[in-house]
C-alpha cells in the first residue's frame, strides 16, 4: 500500500529526484558536445582536448558542468616545409589579433602579401621586436631558417626572435577560437629561456580518439540509465495520483 504523507513528502521528494534527474542529462549532453568537438579537432595542429565533469553541489539539487583543457604536449609530425614550426616542451607562440595578445600552440604559419610572418587565420606572429618581416623586398621571402631557439634567420641575416611565453598556471588561459588562447586570469607570463622549437614540424593536437570514443559510449550509457530512471520516477507519481483519487 502507498502512503502519501498529509503535505505529499512522497511526491516532494520525486519531484526533487526528477530535477536532479534533468540537470544530470543536461549536463550529460554538454559533455557530448565537448568530446564532439575534440573528435572534430583531432587534426587540428597544436589542438589541445577539453575535459569536461560535471560537480554535483553539496546539499543541491544543481550540478555543474566544468570544462578544462588539457595541455599536455602532442606528438611532432615532420613537414619539411619551412614555415611549420613546432614547440617540443614549453611555452606558446605569441599571435596579435583584435582581442590584443594571443598564444597558441599551433605553428603552421604563412607569409602575407605584406611579407609578414602570420598564423593561417592571418593573425601576426610576435617576435621580441614586434611582428615579424620576413620578406626581402616586402613581397617575396628570403630563405628562412629557425634555430632551436626561436631564433628567425632570413638569407642568414639575424631578423628577430620568436616570442615564446609561458606562464605560472594554465587556469586563467581560455580558448577564444582559431586555436587560441587569451590571458583571462592576468596570470603572469614570462618569456622560456631555452624554448625548444622544431623547425619544419608541427605539433599534432593531443586528442586520443579511441579516448574520446569511449567518453562519448560512457556518456550516452551514462543518459540512458538518467532517462530510464525518469521514466520509472514519472510512472510511480502517475501510479500515486491514480491512487490518492481512490481512497478519497
């Protein structure tokens, strides 16, 4: 026999489990779309995976989705084509664009038509000396050639050096589109002593998609048994107001 409680608790508390119910499939289906999106970058150079998990707060029926990048370092594929630098250890290329200073990991760079060196997006590349002119007569570009060190040599003259920073905590670094990332915390930077740059290289992103497949499998399984449990919930409450109209 069911007992309702004279300020219907029974029904109090199912209302309350299905609201914990929905924010768990909410939350379900953004963690989709994060490993979605890694998925679609797994052939984005210097592309670095989100980790999503959702924090269940203490003494609520709310949860939220939290959302951290992984910036662990990808592998190195070899190009051979001069302009494709990659960072093997620390540090982040320094990109100008609307939003002030950018960093990214992502070195597949070009020549503009005003000679600078620029990301694929057409953003500026930083040196130490500002942007980068790599053109022998404001059009065509010399040979080039990157030391290890970030150093930038056109026809074996010295032009500038790369602008490689890193920083003491990734917290406050967000993406903002085009594989970038912006200081959002004003989390100190400093420029690497020793960078490590591969000339004729680039980092391949550090997404794992046998990794991601599974998360994605965990996910949907994970929503399923939130659904069926609110199908069982929603069919008990039917059950109990069907009841309550009999013994009236």
């Amino acid at each position: 026999m069911l007992i309702i409680g004279e300020k219907g608790e029974f029904g109090l508390l199912m209302n309350i489990k299905l609201e914990i119910l929905k924010n768990a499939m909410i939350a379900q289906t953004r963690k989709t779309g994060v490993t979605a999106n890694n998925l679609a970058n797994l052939n984005t150079s210097g592309y670095k995976r989100d980790v999503a998990f959702v924090d269940y707060l203490k003494d609520s029926q709310n949860s939220n989705l939290k959302v951290e990048t992984d910036f662990s370092q990808g592998q190195l594929k070899q190009t051979n084509n001069p302009l494709d630098l990659a960072l093997a250890g620390r540090g982040f290329f320094t990109v100008e664009t609307n939003q002030g200073e950018t960093y990214t990991r992502n070195g597949h760079f070009q020549v503009g038509q005003d000679g600078l060196l620029k990301t694929s997006n057409g953003n500026p590349v930083i040196g130490n000396g500002g942007w980068i002119n790599i053109s022998t007569d404001g059009m065509k570009a010399g040979k080039i050639n990157v030391t290890t060190r970030g150093e930038v040599y056109q026809n074996n003259e010295l032009i500038d050096v790369l602008r490689i920073v890193d920083f003491e905590s990734y917290i406050g670094l967000k993406k903002t589109g085009e594989n970038l990332f912006v200081n959002t915390g004003n989390i100190s930077s400093e420029l690497v002593d020793e960078p490590v740059v591969k000339q004729g290289n680039l980092e391949v992103s550090n997404v794992s998609p046998v990794g991601e497949m599974i998360e994605m499998i965990e996910i949907q399984r994970q929503f399923e048994s939130s659904q069926r449990t609110a199908k069982i919930i929603d069919s008990v409450l039917g059950r109990a107001v069907n009841d309550i109209g009999k013994y009236r």
